[in-house]
C-alpha cells in the first residue's frame, strides 16, 4: 500500500486522472455522434419502407380497392419493429390499417404532412402516396425506436474500453514514473534514516542526470556539512563533561543515592507499621479478653495473616537481595504445571477470600512440564495473583489461565482492578516502583513483587510483560516459559496392573456440578491429573485428548447418554485400556446388565462416597483380572 501523498502516488492519480478526462470526453463525442447516426438511420430506413408502401398500394388506392390495400400492409409483419401502419385517402378518410400480432393500436383519425417526429419512445413516418404526378393519399408507419438499449449497450462498450484504457494508463505511469519517483524515494528514505540513527554518514546511491541529479548531489552535501558540524559539537560536549569536577560527580552520585535511600527507608517503614499495627491490636485483645475464645481466636487469625505479610516483604526483600549480589540460586528440575498452580494456590488463596475476589482457574487439559525450580515459579504466580488482588476493589475477579503455544507455555494473571497507566507498562517492573501511592490504599507493598517476579522470569529463561488498556479496566500479566521437557507422547497406555506410580489421568462427566467438582478437586489434591466435563460430547472429545485411565461417567449426561459415551470411548485407539466406571442413580440388576454391554467396567449407584473410588484406584488385582 502506497502513501496517497507521496510524488509516486500523485503522479499516477495525475496519469489516471487525464486519461479519464480525455476518454471520458471522447466518449460523450462517440456517443452523440452514434446517437445522431442511429437516429439517421432509423428515420431514413422507416421513410423508405413507407415509400415502398406507398408506391405497391398506388394502384389499390386508384381503383379504391381496400383488400388489396390492406394485403400490401400486411407485408409489414416480417418487419417486427413496425407496430402500426396504415393508408388514407386523398380525402383523409383512412382506407387500410395494419396492427403487429397481440398489440392493441390506436391510428391517427387524419393523416399528417409529410415528415417523421419521435413520441413516447416510438418514430412515426407520414409519405404521400403520388402516382403519374397525382396525390392519391398518405401512409402512416409507427415503428419501435430502441434509442435507450442503443445508448446502454453502447454505453457498457465505452465503459469496458475505459477501464481498458485506465488499467493500461495506470501500468504505464507506474512504469514511467519510476525514473522520476525512484530517485525522491530514495532521498526520502535517507532523510527517514538519518532522523532516526542520527548518522550523518549516510549517502544517496545512484548517478542521476539532469534537475533530480542537482537535488540528489545538494542533498548528500548537505548531509556532509551536518556531519562535520555534529562531530565538532560532540567532541566540544566530550571536552566539556572530562572539564567535571571529579568532586561535582561525587556530589551528584551521593544526592542520588541519598534520596533513593530515604524513599526506600520510608516505604519500608510504612509497610511494616502496616502489619505492625493489627498484631499489637491482637496482643491487647488477648490481654484482655483472654477469658474469650472467639474474641482469642479472631485475634490469633489477624496476627497471624499480618504476620504472614511480614514475612512475604523480608523474603521478596532478601531474594533481591541475593539475586541482585549473584548468591540467588534455582534447584531445576522436571515440574508439572498443575503442581506448581496448587502450590502457589495455596499461598494466596486465603488473601484473595479475604477480599471476597471471584478466582477463577483455566489449566490445558493435559498434564505440561517445565525444566525450573518448582518453588520460585509458584513464588512467581503467588506474587502476580497477590498483587493482582491487592490491587482489585472487594468483591473484583482475578483469574490464572495457561496455554501452550508451540514449545511455550503462556501463563496470564488477569484482573478487574485499578488498571495501569500506559506510561507505566515498562517501569511497573523496576524496583519500588508502585502502582498506587495514594492514601486510600494502605498495603500497596515495597515495591519489589514484580521486580521479583521479573527477575525469576528471566532466570528461568522466559519473559512477562505487563497489559492494560488504561486506569480503571483491570490489568493482565503475560509470563512467557520454554517448555524443554516434552509432554509424555500420546502412546497405548500400559495397563493398570502393571504402572508402577499411584496417580492417574482421571476424567470426569457428570452434569451436576458441585459433585463432579468436588470429587476432581479430591482426586487433584492425591497428585492425580483431572479432567471435569458436563456433557457427553464433551466428556468423548477429551477422552479422546487426554487418553484417561480411569473415567468415571454419569448416565445421564445432556446430548448423549452415558452408554453411548462408553461406547464411543471404547471406539477409541486407547479407549480399551481406560477403566469405564458407571455412575447412576438406576441400581437395579437390569441397570448393571445394561452398563456392563455398553462396555463399563464397574457399575456405582448415587450417592457415591469417595471412599468407593478410592477402592477402585487401589484395587490393581481387579484391574489385571479385567485386563487379561
């Protein structure tokens, strides 16, 4: 896509636009001349048919014989844009009529001088009928006069010849004006370059001849004295900044240092009245109502959390410490993302219901292993969910979704909260900096969660950026991994009886919710990889996927029952080492028959206690007697 306003630009609109004119002009010319040219030729091809009429119906009028007459006009018929005709007498009293097949024609009740006029889309013709010098009467001839197709299908003829004729103008300008273009381009592109990198040492390629070799050779002359003058100036700032005073540095690098220390010392001192504050209220509560329990035990769970918060600013304080000193060290290993979720999970999650937040959590169905510390990066993902429901209003959303793009896994932390600026995308991540200073805000923190969660980002390899689309719409938080160690690849599952670890990949279908999500909560919290759909097509789509061991499916699932989802799974390249457990309120010996054919390997009964499933995960002697 070309600019509108380059020279390139304007002088094929300048091509285009004159041969538009010129063919433009030329066509109307054509096309009056053709309009007078069919109009000629139509009149003068009706008046001689009507002069042909004329003279063979001369003797018919002589001897006043109207049959003979109206026999010589019926001759008109192979002339099918001839719609009416007819003969009058010398006295006007008209003698023989002709009217084309399936119309309806009204004739003139006298007949007219000698002439032709056009009315109503038609021409009509009036010829004297003369014999030996004698006026005998006048024929009258209408005829279709198709002026309006003439002009269309002219018209579309002129129309194709000019966007011809455009298409041709406009590849030959762009050929033309290349020598002209080519050379501005060129300059423009310098100039373009010479404003970004400030380097005066670039030059205009080429040997032009003629006005655009003056400019061209004036530009790079020019570009030659600016460098001379901008080398003069910066040695001249060289000699001045070596004139400084080593004592002026000093001075400057203490006044620096000074303020960023009492910054620090005044945020900190902050932070820590912060928790300070409630743990002394605690300790005064429990001085003096000691003799009550509740009171004893809401003070107990305030100086605990506060003091949590404590410990969470020294520790993000020492790790920047020893990262920024070289002592910071990762213990890498192989770590499964679920893991690493609940792990961090587990740190915030009380704060984010203290805030009554709405968390919401979407993981890739199959299991993803990183090559990382599995300690710092749930460190990483407690710090951004942390911070996320700080800075959040009561009652917001935060969420933590992962997908794996390619060998990346893309972790976001998004929330509803106060949003960012976007002055402070970049600088959000230096160290105490802070989001929002303001009073009303009281635990806006040191500073030094994301520079943190930054710095153990990197060194695991990976990135974050920060995303906002302004204060007040919440923000988003990208941290980008390498995955180095592959996902197991999708092969035959070994049978039950034969794995040597005790978790499993556990799919789950049931359509009612609180259920089914609180046994895959259980079931996660074992170590097992966990699956949870509500529906049928779902539930197959990824049994497919996910290649459980174990699936534990409702009958009635919405849009296709259970069995035919046995079925279904059955049908599967690795459908026939998956244990299929039928999960129903339908207990009869009948219910058990059915579920068995449809391919179930166990058949339980509502309500299900989560011992029965515990059962079956540990029973391996039942699951090799179904295997063999």
């Amino acid at each position: 896509m070309h600019d509108t306003n380059s020279v390139r630009s304007k002088l094929i609109l300048m091509a285009i636009a004159t041969t538009i004119v010129a063919l433009l002009s030329a066509s109307i010319a054509m096309l009056v001349v053709d309009v007078r040219t069919f109009q000629k030729v139509w009149v003068d091809d009706l008046t001689t048919q009507a002069d042909i009429i004329a003279d063979v119906t001369a003797p018919a009028v002589s001897f006043n014989d109207a049959a003979a007459a109206t026999r010589n006009l019926s001759v008109l018929r192979v002339r099918p844009q001839i719609v009416a005709g007819a003969i009058y007498t010398n006295s006007g009293q008209r003698f023989a009529t002709y009217g084309a097949p399936g119309t309806q024609q009204a004739f003139p009740s006298r007949p007219e001088a000698a002439g032709f006029r056009i009315e109503r889309g038609e021409l009509v013709v009036f010829r004297p009928i003369v014999e030996n010098g004698e006026p005998l009467g006048t024929v009258y001839l209408r005829s279709r006069y198709g002026l309006l197709e003439r002009v269309i299908s002219y018209g579309a003829i002129l129309g194709g010849v000019m966007l011809g004729a455009l298409v041709i103008a406009a590849l030959v300008a762009s050929r033309l004006q290349a020598s002209i273009t080519r050379p501005l381009e060129a300059v423009t592109n310098v100039a373009r370059q010479v404003m970004l990198r400030r380097d005066f040492t670039l030059r205009v390629p080429g040997n032009e001849k003629g006005e655009i070799g003056v400019l061209v050779e004036a530009f790079n002359d020019m570009l030659a004295e600016i460098g001379r003058r901008s080398d003069a100036l910066q040695a001249a700032n060289r000699t001045l900044e070596h004139e400084m005073t080593v004592r002026e540095r000093a001075e400057q690098a203490l006044i620096l240092a000074d303020r960023r220390k009492d910054e620090f010392l005044a945020t900190l001192a902050h932070e820590l009245r912060n928790p300070l504050a409630p743990i002394r209220t605690g300790l005064d509560i429990l001085r003096i109502r000691s003799g009550d329990a509740q009171a004893t035990q809401r003070a107990t769970d305030i100086m605990e959390r506060q003091l949590r918060q404590m410990v969470r600013l020294v520790d993000d304080l020492l790790d920047v410490s020893r990262i920024n000193t070289g002592k910071f060290t990762i213990k890498m290993g192989r770590v499964e993302l679920k893991a690493v979720v609940n792990d961090a999970l587990e740190v915030v999650r009380s704060y984010i219901e203290l805030h009554g937040h709405e968390l919401e959590i979407d993981l890739p169905d199959r299991p993803v292993f990183l090559h990382g510390d599995a300690t710092r990066l749930a460190q990483i993902l407690s710090n951004l969910l942390n911070n996320a429901a700080k800075y959040t209003n009561r009652g917001g959303r935060v969420g933590l979704s992962a997908t794996v793009e390619d060998k990346t896994l893309v972790l976001e932390v998004a929330d509803s909260g106060i949003g960012l600026d976007p002055s402070m995308l970049d600088s959000v991540f230096e160290m105490f900096v802070q989001v929002d200073s303001t009073l009303e805000r009281s635990n806006a923190g040191l500073g030094v969660g994301l520079s943190l969660a930054r710095k153990l980002v990197e060194l695991h390899g990976g990135t974050i950026e920060a995303r906002s689309e302004g204060l007040g719409h919440g923000s988003q938080f990208v941290v980008r991994l390498p995955i180095v160690v592959e996902p197991e690849p999708l092969t035959k599952p070994t049978p039950a009886a034969f794995i040597s670890t005790e978790t499993y990949r556990i799919l789950l279908a049931d359509d009612n919710v609180d259920f089914v999500n609180s046994i895959g909560a259980l079931l996660t919290a074992m170590g097992h990889s966990v699956v949870i759909t509500h529906n049928g097509p779902d539930a197959l789509a990824a049994a497919a996927r996910f290649c459980p061991d174990y699936a534990f499916l409702d009958i009635g699932l919405p849009h296709m029952s259970g069995y035919d989802l046995a079925r279904g799974i059955r049908k599967l390249q690795s459908g026939a080492m998956t244990v299929l457990i039928a999960v129903t309120g339908w207990g009869q010996e009948k219910d058990r028959q059915l579920a068995f054919e449809a391919g179930f390997d166990h058949h339980m009964v509502k309500p299900v206690r989560f011992e029965q499933i515990e059962e079956i995960l540990s029973n391996r002697a039942v699951i090799k007697k179904l295997r063999t």
